[in-house]
C-alpha cells in the first residue's frame, strides 16, 4: 500500500507527465521525472529548541515566528513544516539563524535541490492533506518522506521557481501597502477623535477649528439598539430570508457563507422589526474574553439582500441628526473599543448586554463634522477593500498559474 500522500498516477498520466503551460525554451524537453521526497533530502526531522525571551534568535512552531530562543540549531535557508494542531501541514521559509519546536518539521534539502522549486511544489499539493488524526491532527516526518515529488530539470526548475517567487514578491508587496493603508487610517483616527481625556481631536478639518469643544455624552444619544430575535431551529428551512448570525459578523466582515441558515419567506413580515436592510449597522454582542473576537462592528454591504437578525446580534440605528458611517467610525476607535473590551467580566465566554453598549461614553461633534470626518474615513475604507480585493485576485491568479505550471496527475 502506498503510503499518505503519495501521488499514484496510471499508465497514461506517466506517458503525460508534462504541465499545459510550458515556457517556450522547455516545450521539447520531454516528460518530468517522479520520486519520493526523501531522495531529495538528507532528513525530515522535528525541532527541539525552547522558547527563551532574552534569547538572541528567532524560534519557528507551527505558525512562523513565536518567539525568540537561545539554540540555533539552524542556519541557512530551510522549509519547515506545521507538525501537530490546527495548522498542521502550514509551510514556512526560513533563512538565517533559528530556532525551531518540536511541533514543526525541518526538511533538510540536499545542497544539489532547488530549495525555491520544492517549496513551490509542496505549496501546491497542498500538505494539508496529509494531516490526520480526530483528536489532534499531525502530520509525519515519513509522510513527507514518501510524498512522490515530480520535477523537471534544472533549468526548468529555476524558471518556474523565478516566475513564481516574482508573483510572491508583488503580493507580498500589495500585502505591505494593505498593512500600510490599515495603519495610515489608524494613525488617522487616532488624531481626529479627541484622546482620553480631551474635548477635541489633535487635528481638526479648517472649517471646524472654532466650532469649540465635541459634546460628551453616551452610545445612546447618537443610536438607538435591536437585539435580534431568538428563532426556533425548528423553524429553519432550506430556502428563504438568511438569518445573521455571530458566525457571520466574522473578523470584522459580513460573511454570509459561514454556516448559513434560512427562515420561511413570510418571516420578513411578521418579524419586520428584526429586519436587516443594506448599509445597516450591526454589532456582536457575544465572543471570548481576551481575544477581542465580539464587538465587531459591521456595515451590511449595498448590494446585500434583506436579512433577519439573529439572538446575541445587535443592530444600531442612528437617531435624526446623527451621521451613520460617523457611528461606524466612532465604533472602532480606539477609545470606544477600550472601553467596550473592559465592560464584559470573567474568564470564559463574555456576554456584553445592551445596556452596557448604550451607556458607553462618547465625545461627538456637530452633525455637519461627522460628515467631513465619516467621508475622509470611508474613502480610506474603499481604498482599503480595493487592496484587499486585489490581493486576493493575485492569489487566485497564482493558484491557477501553479496549476498548469505542474502536471496534472491523481493523488490519493
């Protein structure tokens, strides 16, 4: 039997052992040649270094860098591998000197093997579909070992390693200039609401800077609150009205995939009130102390279809006069959130109540500056979701570039 993993391939896919895309240099270079991983390798074997703050080097687990430790046992270029937990299977490049758990593998290359091409093409398999295990997932060092590994020659190899690390290096560029909007607009709020303790923001738009002091007041003199409804699971159907969820306020977006569940079509009238219509704002109420995962704070995209709204999910409807994408803001500054994630007590799961949201206390300006700050902030907010949308058709792309830069052959 063949070990997890392996690549088995018939007859036919050995005689085609060629990828559809094929740089012009190499069309006639003839099939690509097939063999385990670890003929590649001079051995696959776990870390054993600790963790020690006052170390000198980085220290790589399953999830890249966790730390620093005081072993180098490594240094070079090497490819580690997430062993045990939930991102087993997770690829990492090192370089340097460091450290490594004994959760993760090292895969020690032979000097001869493109260490570039390997890693590509282990990124494409995919060795997450290696893990096993129903209590804690893991993956092995003879797994990886037996894992059947196609390859052109050389000079191919480097062709399709160059072509591949160039699209990595522009994502990971496009990535910079995402984490650089996101902290720009930080940085941003961070001036134009007044700090803790102040009456007016550090930077003020011109037309505002006599307008004197923003009035004090509390989360409930700018929005009333719609707690959502707690539905019967009895009454879930297969198709109708979505119902939002806390599942689906997921890292501070809608995300209407994530377990979707539905209530009969006749349920938007009786249960007007829970109703949810585009650019509506809405609120978690529900998450894990310390994590910071509830209070996410949501605006229903323009395009979105009615939704109800569900138990633990607050809807905030501002009051006349009140700008709403200026609430929006306002919810994720930064002196907001401090005191959102100091409401909720105890060490398990925290439950923020209503009246715990509208008795949080805000600084707010006259309507006409909420606009000018709530446009200034929302164009930022485009820009934004434009450098995420990018991103992530650039992944797409390389994912469908790997995918005819390799052959095509049955994995078990």
């Amino acid at each position: 039997m063949k070990s997890p993993g392996c690549l088995l391939m018939s007859k036919e896919e050995k005689n085609k052992m060629v990828p559809k895309l094929r740089f012009p240099e190499f069309k006639d270079s003839g099939d690509w040649e097939d063999a385990p991983l670890e003929s590649l390798c001079s051995n696959v074997a776990s870390g054993k270094d600790r963790i020690d703050i006052s170390g000198d080097y980085d220290l790589y687990g399953s999830t890249g860098i966790i730390g620093k430790t005081n072993d180098c046992s490594y240094e070079g270029d090497y490819i580690l591998v997430a062993r045990v937990g939930a991102n087993a299977g997770l690829l990492t490049r090192t370089n340097g000197k460091f450290g490594v758990t004994d959760n993760t593998l090292v895969i020690f290359l032979k000097p001869t093997e493109n260490i570039d091409f390997i890693y590509s093409t282990l990124e494409r398999f995919g060795l997450n579909k290696l893990v096993f295990g129903s209590g804690q997932p893991l993956i092995t060092g003879g797994q990886l070992k037996n894992l059947i590994v196609l390859f052109p020659k050389p000079k191919e190899q480097q062709k399709i390693a160059d072509c591949l690390s160039s699209l990595d290096e522009f994502i990971t560029a496009q990535n910079q200039k995402f984490e650089a909007l996101k902290a720009h607009k930080k940085g941003l709020m961070q001036q134009l609401f007044p700090v803790e303790g102040e009456t007016v923001p550090q930077l003020r738009f011109a037309e505002f800077r006599d307008s004197g002091e923003w009035e004090e007041g509390e989360v409930a003199d700018l929005a009333d609150t719609v707690m959502g409804n707690a539905f019967k699971s009895s009454d879930f159907v297969e198709e109708g009205v979505q119902l939002v969820r806390m599942g689906n306020l997921y890292q501070g977006e809608l995300n209407l995939d994530r377990t979707p569940v539905f209530l009969p079509i006749n349920f938007d009238e009786e249960h007007s009130r829970f109703l949810v219509k585009p650019l509506d704002l809405l609120m978690s109420m529900t998450g894990t102390v310390g994590k910071r995962d509830y209070g996410f704070i949501v605006q229903i995209p323009e395009d979105c279809t009615l939704l109800l709204l569900n138990q633990r999910v607050v809807k905030i409807v501002p009051k006349e006069n009140c700008i709403k994408e200026f609430i929006l803001q306002l919810l994720k500054s930064d002196d907001f959130l401090k005191q959102l994630y100091s409401r909720p007590g105890g060490t398990k799961q925290a439950n923020l109540s209503v009246q715990q949201l509208i008795k949080i206390t805000i600084k707010f300006p006259k309507p006409k500056e909420q606009q000018k700050i709530a446009d200034c902030l929302s164009s930022l907010d485009v820009l934004i979701t434009a450098q995420a949308e990018k991103i992530e058709a650039l992944k797409v792309h390389k994912k469908g570039l790997m995918e005819g830069l390799f052959p095509q052959v049955s994995e078990l």
